[in-house]
C-alpha cells in the first residue's frame, strides 16, 4: 500500500503506517459489528454492507418490508460513532426547504434593521437518515442530489459545504405503492449500494421477540470519531487493485448494458438499461472497502463478486419481458456474474 496520511493528519513516509491504519480499521469494523449485535439480531450481511458504503465514502438505500429493523440498523450505527445524526420522515407533503434549510428574516430590536438569515436544515449533519425516502415527491427526493454527489448544497447564490464525513443512508418499503414516488434513475445512480434485509431466521426472529419485549438496557460504546472515519475512507482509496480485477469489473458492468458486446445474448432481452461508468467506480470501491474491512491489503475476486448485486442491482432497469418472467435485477446480476465470475 502506498504512503500516505496518518489519522492525525501528518506526513508518514512509510507504507507500514497505512499497513497500522489497516489493522485500526479492521478492529474497528469488527467492533461496529459486535456494537450493532446489541440492539439488532442477525442481519450480518447487511451491517457489514453498511459499513462498506461509510467505509467508501458513499450513501446506502436500505430496502425491505416494515419491521426488519431497517432503520434501528442505521441509528445504532450512527450511535456507536461519534457522528453527528439526523433523522427525516419523508412524507408526500414535505418540500425541498425542509431539507436544504430556508432563509427567515430577522429584525434587529435595537436598530430596527432587517436582514435575511439561512436556518441550516437536517442535511446539514453526518448521517443522515432519509426515513421512506421514496414517500416525498420528486422535487423534494431532488434536494439530496447536489448534496449527495458534491457534498454541498446551493442556496440563494451561494455554495454551502457539508462537513465530512456526509453519509446519507435511505430506506424504502419495496412493495407498498401507494402514496410513494419511485426514484428517479439519477437519484438511484448517487447510492453506492442498494441494501436488501431480508426476513430473519425462526430463532433470529424468537431472539427478536426476546430482546424487544423486555427491559434490559442496551449501552454501546463508541467505536470511531469523525477524524478516523475520514482517515479510513482515505485509506480505502489507496488500497491496491490488480489490473486484471479492474477489468474484470468494467466488463461485468459493460455486460449489463443490452446494446454492449459484453452482454450474453440470452440477458440481452431481458435488460432494458445497464450501469453507467459510474457503477464501474462504484464496483471497485465498494470492493475496496470489503477488503478493509476483512483486514486484507489488496482487493480480490471474492470482494468484486460479494459486492456486485448491492452495487449493480439498482442500476439495472428489466425489460419488459423480464417482468413477465418475474425476473428482477438481482437475479439478473447473479445470471451475469454465473457468467462472467464463476466461482
């Protein structure tokens, strides 16, 4: 791994320094988990895919029927570091300025005068959590975008910076469909994963029950401050990719597009529109951050595969026959990683 920047910010001119931050990083990531494991019951697969997507610096959707602890996730997540949180409940009559924040005019009591002052809304945090993000209207899903891809926002001229680390982390209920708004392809493309829980196991769910219809209080202990977290996601960025897996993973994500020469001909009639360059960046860094995760110096081919279907699932629109078929974009990852990534 190359030389780089220590968590305290200082010059290091030895890889062994980021050979120590990978190790800090690994404990921390085993101890997030551990910290989690104390309000929410099984769910492995999920946490650690969020933790990739704070790992990589980018923004999660969290998909699954009410109840599956979706949001506690998030929340014990938020609490077991040291990050500023914040929650929305999106709701079909919320607007842009509930997000972004609005200008209010003051008066001066003393001097009468009168003077515009903006009043900072919940984007303005770490994490935020965007509660049913597909509940508001496209206008109000919109005002995340510039916040989500630039970490800033625009308000009456002027350019305001989010404070790293930013990390929106959205939910939505996959099958109820009224009074929501699906999200536009643009929104969809700034998640770097897309995160289905699915149901828990019988003695998960009796462990569920056990634990949510008692009293015993849950304490957690934080795990990572601002400064670490950021020096994590720097790390991450360094960590080493073989040519060969780079390639590896443009070819998948060209394979998912129907009009490539990469895409199989018997996927082709089944995909009615593939991942941009973007999910190919998303794929690698994703897979980057799993590595840091396990604690291991390069990226591999079983990192690229894991972390395929979060990455590339929701930036695949089925065709039409496809749904006939009852064939989701899941499915057709792991149809195209059958093919292009065997194991």
């Amino acid at each position: 791994m190359s030389s780089a920047k220590s968590p305290t910010g200082q010059s290091a001119n030895e890889p062994i320094d980021d050979l120590r931050l990978l190790r800090s990083a690994h404990e921390a990531a085993v101890r997030l988990q551990v910290e989690l494991a104390k309000r929410v019951v099984g769910q492995k697969q999920a946490i650690e895919l969020l933790l990739t997507a704070l790992f990589a610096n980018g923004h999660a959707l969290s998909i699954g029927v009410p109840g599956l602890a979706k949001t506690l996730m998030i929340s014990t997540l938020s609490e077991a570091m040291r990050l500023q949180f914040k929650r929305v409940q999106f709701t079909p009559d919320m607007m842009p300025s509930d997000i972004t924040g609005s200008e209010v005019l003051d008066q001066d009591d003393e001097t009468g005068k009168r003077r515009y002052r903006f009043v900072q809304g919940p984007v303005f945090t770490q994490m935020l959590l965007a509660d049913e993000l597909n509940r508001t209207p496209p206008k109000t899903q919109a005002a995340l975008l510039q916040a989500m891809q630039e970490r800033q926002i625009s308000v009456a001229g002027r350019s305001l910076s989010l404070e790293p680390p930013f990390l929106v982390l959205a939910t939505q209920n996959p099958i109820e469909q009224h009074g929501t708004y699906p999200l536009p392809e643009a929104q969809l493309d700034r998640f770097l994963l897309a995160i289905y829980v699915d149901y828990p196991s019988l003695d998960e769910e009796i462990e569920v029950v056990r634990r949510t219809t008692s009293d015993d209080p849950v304490v957690l202990e934080p795990v990572l401050s601002p400064d670490e977290i950021v020096a994590i996601q720097a790390l991450v960025r360094r960590v080493p990719v073989a040519d060969h897996l780079v390639a590896a993973a443009v070819r998948l994500v060209r394979a998912t597009r129907p009009s490539s020469g990469e895409c199989p001909d018997a996927l082709k009639v089944l995909i009615k529109r593939g991942g941009s360059p973007r999910a190919s960046q998303s794929l690698i860094i994703a897979a980057k951050a799993r590595a840091v995760i396990r604690g291991r110096e390069t990226v591999t081919l079983d990192d690229l595969r894991a972390v395929a279907e979060p990455v590339l699932a929701h930036r695949i629109a089925p065709s039409y026959r496809a749904e006939s078929e009852s064939i989701d974009a899941r499915q057709i990852v792991r149809r195209l990683l059958d093919v292009l990534m065997p194991t």
